[in-house]
C-alpha cells in the first residue's frame, strides 16, 4: 500500500519564523537596552570616576631628585662630585601580575650572566620601602655589555630600563675617607626617619663624616615633573615640570697638600693626626691610619670586601682621630700645669725633690718617675722640659680629683669638642661622682697621682688632645674644631659655643708656653733632637701611653712585649710658639716613643705648612717686622 505524502505547511512555518523574529528582535532591543543603560552607567553616572581613574593612569607626577652638592678642600680641589653612571632600574608595577617582577629578577639574572647572591639583592632592594610606580635602582654602573644585552632581551624584560643617573665619587680615594666619609644606599631604618616626599628619586644618603653630618644642605629639594604615558608605562611627553634644587657645595678647611704630608710622615703606620689653626678652630688635616677607599661603599660593596675590611686586625674602618680613646700620657701634663697654677696650689717657682719615684704620706707604694734615677730639685719649667713624673704626682695630690677634674673638662677632656663631627667620641676624665656610679666603688689618692700624668681612667681622642693645645696657644679662647669652612659660602655658625677659660693671673699662659718650648728647644728637653734647624720655635709635649700594664718596680721591657701591646707614642705642639698659626696632636700606635717617634711626625707636618719650598717662613707666617723687611 503506497505511503502518504505529507504536505508542507506553509502557514505553520511562516508563523514559526515570525514568531523566532519576534523573540529574537525582542531579544536584541533588550541587550540593546541594557548595553545603552551601561554605557549611561558607565559614561554619565560615574563620569568622574572613569575620567579621573583614566587620567591617573594616564599621567604620572615623577619626582626628580636633585644633585648632591659638591665638597672641596680649602684649595678648591674636588674632593667629592658626582659622575654619570648608567643603572638597571625596574617598576614593580609595570613588570605585570602580581609576583611577576620575581620571574623579571629571574631573567635579568640569567642575561647578565649573574650571581643567586646578586639575585638576593636585588629582591632585597626591590622589597624596600618606596613610592607606587617609583623606579628602583638594582644594578649599577653598567658595563657596555650589560647594556646591549637587556637592550637585546628587553622584549623579556617588563617594567626594566636602563636610567642614566649621577653617582657619588671620592677622587681623592682614600685621603679623605674618614674626614669626608662617604654615601650609601637609603636601608629600612633610614627610611622611616627621612622626609619621605624630599627623598623621593633619592636612593643614597650620607653614612660617616661630612657627608652625613651635612645631609641637608648637601642634598636639596626634590623637583617633579607631570608626564603622560602608554598603557605599556613608557613616557610619551612631559606636561608639566618643576626643577629640582642642588645641594649647596661645601668647602673644608683641610688642605689636600698638609693631607698628603701628615700621610708621609706617618709613613704607613697605625695612627691618628690631626693639625688645626687655632685662631678659628679650622681642622687643616685629619689623619687615621690605615684608611680605605670610600668609593667602594656609595653603589653597594661586595660580601668578600667589607668582610675584609671589617676583620682587619688594623682596623681600617675605624676613624682613630675622633673615636680612638687613648690614655694622654705625658701630653696633658701643660693643662695639668694651668690648673694648679690658677687654683693656687703651685706657683711658677714652687719645688719639688725628685729621688725617682714619690710616695703618699703613710703608703709604701713608690709611684715611679720615668727617669728612675730622679731629677733632683724640679720646679715648673723643668717638670714640663724634663716631663718629670714625679712633680706632677705631687700636683694632682695638692689639687685632689675634684678640682682636676673640673680643669680638665674645662680643656674639653671628657666632652665632644667638635662642631660638626657627629662621629666623635666624649672620652672620659673620671672623678668620684663617676665611679661611684659605674664601679660602685670610693676614690683612692692614688688615682688622682696617676691621672696628673695622663694615666688611669682618663681616656681622650687626639682631636680632644689637639683642642685642649690649642687651648693653651690661644690663652683660652674656645674656637671649636671644624671641618666645614664655607657652606654656600657661608662659614658654620657655632650654636653652642664653649665657655673661654679665663684664669685670675693671664701670665700663666706664658710660664707653661715656655716649658712647652723648653721641650723642644731646651737643652735637657726630651724632643730636642726634634726642633734641630727649625727656622721658628715650637712649643710642645711628649707623652707615652701604656696599653698593659706592667708590676710595681718591673721595667718596662719592649722585647718581652708583643708589638701590639708596646706603649703608643703621643705628642701635641704649636707653632710658632710666640703667635701660633698651627696646632698638631699626633698618636702613633705602639710607637713606643713620643718624643722620638711621634715628635718628628709633628715637626714635618709643621714644616709642610708653615715654610715655603727654600725652607723660610711664608709670608702669612712670618712675624709682621720680618715681613715688613723682606717687603720691596
């Protein structure tokens, strides 16, 4: 039987299709609808929202950081500038996902062919405190090599750049290291003390010496500048700029020419020297030895070289000059003298026998002379010449701690002495109120004897040493020792200025200069062999300072003794004795002898400033009827 054939419903199908165009235009009107109801949305309602959020990431405000200021010797030498050098920054935000930028560190390390140390570092740098979308400094100086190779891998390497920046550097390398110091990166504990919109741009900071004592005025005011930028983060034009303010430029009182002699004379051995111009405190050389290169620190030193540096037995790092504390030995025996002198306990004339040693009523201990065979009748003029132990233990009893003490804090001994040298230590000048309070223990007369020559607890650093000679060449008139000359040719102005000793007879000043002179120029002086041919007088003082000590009636023996455990050589001067232009405190370590190892250095340094090159006083040295003769 044959099957139907089924007819084609026109009608159904045209109201099929009718009915799907319907839905569907209905369909198309509604997302129609609701895509102009978001854009409405969008567009109108939060206009201001969209415009500002696409603004933002438009426009960047960058901070430009300013250039340090320069500093220089008194001369106008460079001592410290700053030299282009190229970096490899990165912007976290732009380097893509979160912890994407690690995978970025990754690359960088395996196109520069680097270290996992390097690595660390650079995560360490990438993770410190800063600005959103402020650029950070991972790798510095670049070598040309370097450079091509992130310029090839650059495609790689997002939100990575190659900046030109000026860097910091010490031409004069070591000279200056430990009076100049030098900068380093910006760390942790810094950041949360600085100005954080000042330092903006800005990622080393002043770590010793002038560099941090003078921070502000040596790194100036951030600048900004408003720039536009693709959706990649790369500048497109700069809108809007401010220009940064420099640093103002410093200029010391040294002179790189007295540096380069001290240096000579010390001739390589542990040390510490230090010559100031006592009519305004102005620090002419500063000398700690040895010394190291400071450019080693301002871009980041290696593990391997600080380490070297650190564990040095000679201790490079270590500024002597402002944090060595050193018993003064001998050296204080002329401020020792001013005191009693002034309290009255002694006169110029006033004798004292000395058999070699000396005794405290009712004690047995023999407090021994350097000269163990005694100098008989000494007064004054001769216990400075002759340095004699003796005479000064007899003072030290009369005047009793109290009053030495306060004489000595007065000549800065146990204080900060320095205008702008934050790094230097207060010393140490004992008396009973101190030992109570960190020996818990009384006084004993037998170390007020000790301390009158420079022995015992009182510890000093040889610019104190310097300052309290100076003291004495200036009749008591306090100029704090400076290194700053001119601040934007400004000289420093001294906020707390230190009282001036004044003493009830001026004459004594005198009657000590002259058994300082009797030192060197006298004929039984202990530093004589010292001043043979100076052109001009020098008054001065020798000093030893023990580093161990040895028993009651046993002599001192250099060859049972260790180098390093030997007497450290001391001796301060001025000159010329009757107007002074320069005062110089030496130490030499374990040098043993003041006057023949430390005495000599100082008459170098002296000669190196105050003649000229045939050997004659300079002009600006000479006394004024000398030069009023040799004038045409």
């Amino acid at each position: 039987m044959p099957q139907q054939i089924r007819l084609k419903d026109h009608e159904k199908d045209a109201r099929l299709v009718r009915n799907r165009v319907v839905v569907g235009a209905v369909a198309v009107v509604l997302l129609v609808c609701v895509l102009i109801a978001r854009l409405y949305y969008l567009q109108v309602i939060q206009y201001d929202y969209h415009s500002t959020l696409s603004e933002n990431n438009r426009v960047h405000v960058q901070p430009i950081p300013p250039t340090r200021g320069l500093i220089f010797d008194r001369n106008g030498v460079v001592v410290a500038d700053n030299r282009p050098s190229f970096s490899l920054v990165m912007t976290r935000e732009r380097a893509g996902n979160a912890g994407k930028w690690q995978e970025v560190l990754d690359v960088i390390v395996e196109v520069l062919q680097l270290t996992a140390d390097d690595r660390a570092l650079f995560e360490k740098r990438m993770k410190q405190g800063r600005r959103p979308f402020e650029p950070v400094p991972i790798l510095f100086e670049l070598t040309e090599e370097q450079i091509a190779r992130i310029a090839v891998n650059q495609f790689r390497l997002p939100g990575v750049e190659v900046a030109a920046q000026l860097v910091r550097h010490y031409p004069q390398g070591a000279h200056f290291a430990h009076s100049v110091g030098y900068v380093g990166r910006i760390n942790e504990k810094e950041l949360k003390t600085l100005d954080t919109v000042n330092y903006s741009g800005t990622h080393h900071i002043g770590k010793t010496g002038i560099e941090r004592f003078y921070e502000d005025e040596l790194h100036g005011q951030v600048g900004y500048e408003e720039v536009e930028t693709n959706a990649r983060g790369r500048v497109l034009r700069v809108l809007k700029r401010t220009d940064p303010k420099p640093g103002k430029d410093i200029v010391l009182s040294l002179d790189i020419k007295l540096q380069e002699a001290a240096e000579q004379a010390l001739g390589g051995r542990r040390g510490a020297l230090v010559a100031l111009d006592p009519r305004t405190g102005e620090v002419l050389a500063m000398v700690s030895q040895p010394s190291f290169d400071p450019n080693l620190f301002v871009t980041g030193i290696s593990f391997k070289a600080y380490a070297e540096l650190r564990d040095s037995i000679d201790r490079p790092l270590f500024n002597r000059v402002l944090r060595g504390l050193y018993p003064p030995g001998s050296t204080i025996k002329p401020a020792v003298a001013i005191a009693g002198l002034d309290s009255g306990v002694v006169t110029a004339s006033s004798r004292v026998f000395d058999p070699g040693y000396y005794q405290l009523p009712n004690y047995d201990h023999k407090y021994r002379n350097w000269n163990r065979y005694g100098d008989g009748w000494v007064d004054l003029d001769v216990a400075i010449m002759r340095s004699n132990d003796t005479y000064f233990y007899d003072l030290a009893h009369k005047m009793g701690i109290d009053r030495l003490s306060t004489y000595m804090n007065k000549f800065g001994i146990g204080q900060k002495v320095a205008l702008d040298m934050f790094e230097e230590s207060p010393g140490l000048m004992p008396s009973r109120e101190w030992k109570r309070a960190t020996r818990r223990q009384a006084w004993f007369p037998g170390e007020t004897l000790i301390l009158g020559i420079g022995q015992g607890y009182m510890q000093a650093t040889p610019l104190q040493l310097a300052q309290a000679t100076a003291l004495i060449a200036n009749k008591g008139v306090w100029n704090r020792p400076h290194l700053a000359k001119t601040i934007e040719g400004q000289p420093p102005v001294d906020d707390n200025p230190m009282e001036n000793i004044v003493l009830r007879d001026k004459s004594d000043w005198a009657k000590v200069t002259h058994g300082m002179e009797q030192v060197m120029h006298g004929a039984r002086g202990t530093a004589r062999k010292a001043a043979i041919g100076s052109p001009y007088r020098i008054a001065g003082k020798s000093g030893t300072a023990q580093v161990v000590a040895i028993k009651q009636g046993e002599k001192y023996d250099r060859n049972k003794l260790q180098e390093r455990h030997r007497d450290h050589a001391l001796f301060v001067a001025f000159a010329p004795a009757d107007d002074p232009k320069i005062v110089v405190s030496v130490m030499v370590e374990n040098g043993e002898s003041g006057s023949g190892v430390a005495a000599p250095v100082v008459r170098q340094v002296m000669d190196a400033w105050l003649l000229d090159e045939n050997g004659r006083l300079k002009p600006e040295f000479a006394p004024a009827t000398v030069a009023q003769e040799s004038a045409p």
